[in-house]
C-alpha cells in the first residue's frame, strides 16, 4: 500500500476479539476460555454444547441462527486479551428454539 506525504503512516486497526464469556446463557454452566464444550452464534451468544443439542435444537434463541464451537484462545494470547467475566443467564430464552426477540 503507498502512502502520500500526507498520511506518513497506515490507518489504525481496531484490536477486536471475542469475548470468550464465561459461561452457558440456559444453565449458567461454567464455561473457561479453553472449553471445548462453549458453543457460539454469529453474536458471540454462548452456550454449552448440552443446551444446544438438547434445549435449543442447533438454533439460537436470541438471533435464529446456528452455533459453532468456539475457538480457544492460545495462553499467551489470553494473558493479554482476557476472557470476559460478564455473566449472561436468560434461562427464559431457551425453550427450545423460539427467537424472543
């Protein structure tokens, strides 16, 4: 990429990360950022794989979309970019599918 005079050095990047919340939104089940058990939508709305084979069908509640299994953050990495510690527990949410939004 060229620059001009008049910019001297690259745009700025945004750092942004998952959150790597640390636990299930239907059970309040603990889910540490090395998980492989966390499963996420495209909103980083996260369950465990339990409620989402058993209560949730494969379906978020919140947007309607799919989960995948999140990724886990490498130790270095997370030393320097924590895991969240926001708690997310809307039990009323996970019937089964149904978006409540």
């Amino acid at each position: 990429m060229a620059f001009t005079s008049e910019s001297a050095r690259p745009p700025l990047r945004i750092r942004r990360m998952l959150e790597l919340r640390p636990s299930c939104e239907c059970c309040d089940r603990d889910l540490p950022p090395d998980s492989p058990d966390a499963r996420i939508c495209t909103y980083e709305c996260t369950f465990c794989a339990e409620c989402v084979e058993e209560r949730l069908g494969g379906v978020c509640p919140n947007c309607g979309g799919g989960f995948q299994r999140r990724p886990v953050r490498p130790p270095a990495m997370l030393a320097k970019d924590p895991a969240s510690t926001v708690r997310v527990f809307a039990p009323e949410g996970c019937q089964g599918g149904a978006l409540t939004a």
